[in-house]
C-alpha cells in the first residue's frame, strides 16, 4: 500500500510539519526570553523591586536578604554603566548620571529622620507638658508653705504633691536622656545624608559639566548649628534692672529651639552672669553651651536646671531657698554643699559629671531628699569622664523621704537595707560600665521579691 496516498498519513505529515513549525517559534520567542535585557532596562527593574520592598513597613528575614541581594545587583549593573559611559552623549542634554544607589540611601535616611523628627516633636510637647506640671506643682506647695491656715492642712497632701515632683523630675530626666539619644541619631542619619551629597564631575566620565548633588539644602541647613553668646542674648533679652528684676521664672533651654532669623537653632555659648535676677525663682538653661553660670544674686531660686552645658563648677553660695537642683551632663568636679539648706532640697540629680572618687556620705544631712541622680549614663567613659562614687548606701539612711535612686554604671555595691521602706524605685543599669559593683545591687534587686525590673529600673511592687 502507498503511504503518501493514505489520507491519515497525509494528515499526520500536515500536523507534524504545523508542530515543528509552531516549535520554531518557541524556540525563537526562547531566545528572545534568555537575551539579556539592555542595562537600563534591568537597572529600572531593579530599582522597582528595591523600591517596594523598601517601602514595607514590616520585613521577613527573606525580604531583607532579597532586598540586599537586589542592592548589589543594582551597584555592579550601576558600575558597568558607569564604566560604558561614553562621550557620544549629546552636549545640550541634561545630565542624567545614575547615582540611584545613593539616592535610594537618601530615600531611606530621610525617611528615618522624618520618623525621628516626629518623635523628637512629641518627646519635646511631652517635655514641655511635664515642666508646665511642675512649675504648677511648685506654685502648690509655695502656697502651701506659705499660708497662714497651713497649720489646718492635711500633711498627707503636701505629701502627695512632693511625690508628684519627684515623679515629675524622673519623667523630665527620662525625656531628657530620650531625646538627647534621639538628637544623636537625628545627627548621625543627616551626616550620613551629607556623606551622600556626592558631587559628580561629568567631565571626569564623559565631558559632560554639570555636576549633581543629592542632598535637599533644607536638610544641610538643618545640621548646621548656630552659637550665640549667653550674656549677650540675656542682656538683649532683659535690658533694664527692672526686667531684671521683674523676671519670676527663666527658661532659656534649648528645648525652646530659639531660632535666628535664617531659622536655624541656636545655642547659648560662653559665660553667664545672672546679676540683678533678684525675684527669679526657676531657671531652666539646659541643653547649651554654658560654661560658666553665676547666679549669687539669685537668692529666691528654688528651682535650677543647668543640665547638658559644659559648666566645670557650680556656685550655689547663698541659694538656702533651693529645692530642685538639675545639673546633669557638664563637667563638673565638686558642688559645694555646705551653701545648700539641707531641710529645703527635695531633688538632687549630678549624673554623667566627672565627680571624684568618694563614699556617698556628702549625701546623709539631705534628709528630705525624694530623688538622688549620681550614676552615669552616657558615652563620657570614652573620654575617661564619669562620676566616681562607690560603696554602701548606707549613709543614705537617713534618707527616709527617698523616693528614687540613680546610681546608674557606679561602684556603690552594697547597703540595700539601708534604704527607706519608702523607696519605689532605683535605676543600676551597668551597660554602659560592665565592670561597675553596681552590677551587685542590680542581682540582689533581681533576686528581691519585692522589686521587678521594667526594663529600665528596678521598681517596687
């Protein structure tokens, strides 16, 4: 029998062909898949992919490696371009360099320090919430102390109030410390922003002569820190005796963020005479560059906050009103405490300051102590620079108003019983320090069923 004059063959030869022919063209569109894409071509890709895993608020451990991956792949294909840069461009056109690497960057750093900058708003509206509570809670007791039927009080409520001050101290100083590290990281992210302000010559890589920068000006602006000198500003401010004297509360911290006309912050530098402030009765001047501060003349000054400077000594001769005394964060050696009236201080706080080695029994005659700061907690060890005190609490004993206790990265490593039952809550982080003895309190605190550690201090149930 003749095959190719069977009808079925025929139609078997007619498909088979049809499928050969069909696979051709796979085969072909194949070829056209496995081609690599031109360079820009992958480079866009990649930079959509980078961009939406980027953009997720939440990463799995994949994604993060995907995103890495994806990163380099992005820097070597923006190196072959770079590499294959030629002259041929055009001499009118605008210049286009690919540095989306180090704009991706900036796109993730300005989204941190947006993140940062709002933190920092509401750390510094809570800030300002906590001072406003205790000015309020100052004026109470002035009253209180001041009235002529206080002899009909209830004790307790002045109580209360003292213990809503001291509350209000440790808040103070936590957001201090919050947004201080927060400013830190606020700096470092526009450092490296302004790492990335690469300016490219074009010349250097194919004639062309614009240059390109990748940093907004407003963030620059932004790092940049404007000094104005102390005295000068608090005479501008207040120019007559009677301004002077007519002045009940100052606060000139930095918090405020004073602003000059070119809207960048400022702070206040140099030497500060507060002659003539007769009246004045708070003064908050933290978080500046003060160097020396004389307030002799302030002898109604019951509240004095100085923390964050670079004050080396502090005076308080004659100041036997004061009730709060702040000075975190400078570079001081001593304080004279033979001029402070024992039976008037409620707060006393002098941590991360570079006091000498001492037991803490300058502390005993402050009998109506509430909050006691002496520890460290930042970086100033770098720089051998940090307060010194170690031993037993128990010249604290006659503390039995004492509410809290900082003795954070000290050698103060013995004397919990010493302690007044009135104690809530005491901070002995040791991070900062590992070979500080505080760590010895921090285990016996650990093993104390009457305390739990919140994560940041140890606190009474």
């Amino acid at each position: 029998m003749n095959l190719e004059q069977n009808p079925t063959n025929s139609n078997s030869r007619q498909e088979l062909d049809s499928k050969k022919q069909q696979l051709k063209v796979l085969e072909t569109k194949a070829k056209e898949l496995i081609k690599p894409l031109p360079l820009d071509t992958q480079i866009t890709i990649l930079q959509k992919e980078i961009k939406v895993l980027t953009n997720k608020s939440t990463k799995t451990k994949a994604e993060e490696v995907l995103l890495v991956d994806k990163r380099k792949q992005l820097n070597e294909l923006l190196g072959g371009k770079n590499n294959s840069f030629t002259t041929n461009a055009k001499s009118g056109d605008k210049t286009t360099l690919y540095i989306e690497d180090i704009n991706f960057q900036k796109e993730e750093y300005e989204k941190k320090l947006g993140t940062i900058k709002e933190l920092l708003k509401n750390k510094e509206k809570n800030l300002e919430e906590t001072n406003s509570e205790l000015q309020l809670l100052n004026q109470k007791l002035i009253i209180l102390h001041n009235s002529r039927i206080r002899r009909i009080i209830n004790p307790a409520k002045k109580g209360k109030i003292n213990l809503k001050i001291a509350d209000c101290l440790k808040t103070i100083n936590k957001l201090n410390d919050e947004i201080s590290e927060m400013i830190k990281e606020k700096a470092n992210i526009l450092g490296k922003l302004e790492a990335n302000k690469k300016v490219v010559n074009m010349e250097e890589i194919g004639g062309l002569e614009e240059v390109l920068t990748v940093i907004n000006e407003e963030d620059q602006q932004e790092l940049e820190e404007v000094t104005t000198n102390a005295q000068e500003y608090i005479n501008q401010k207040y120019p007559t005796p009677k301004d002077k004297a007519n002045c009940r509360v100052l606060d000139i911290s930095s918090y405020h963020w004073q602003h000059n006309s070119q809207g960048r912050k400022e702070k206040l530098t140099g030497s500060l005479s507060l002659q003539g402030f007769i009246n004045l009765k708070q003064l908050n001047c933290s978080f500046n560059q003060i160097s020396e501060i004389d307030v002799n003349d302030c002898h109604q000054l019951e509240m004095f906050i100085c923390s964050h400077n670079r004050l080396t000594k502090l005076d308080c001769t004659g100041l036997d009103k004061l009730r709060i005394i702040i000075c975190t964060s400078n570079l001081l050696t001593s304080l004279d405490h033979s001029f402070l009236n024992s039976a008037k201080l409620i707060s006393l706080s002098i941590s991360n300051n570079s006091f000498p080695k001492q037991d803490l029994s300058v502390f005993s005659k402050f009998t109506n102590l509430q909050y006691l700061g002496i520890g460290n907690d930042n970086e100033m060890f770098n720089n051998d620079t940090y307060n010194r005190f170690y031993g037993s609490l128990d010249p604290l004993k006659s503390l039995t108003k004492l509410d809290c206790l900082e003795i954070n990265n000290t050698d103060v490593d013995s004397g919990l019983e010493y302690l007044s039952d009135n104690i809530q809550t005491i901070c002995c982080h040791f991070g900062f320090r590992p070979e500080s003895k505080v760590r010895k309190i921090a285990e016996q605190l650990s093993a104390n069923d009457l305390f739990f550690f919140d994560g940041e201090s140890y606190k009474k149930k």
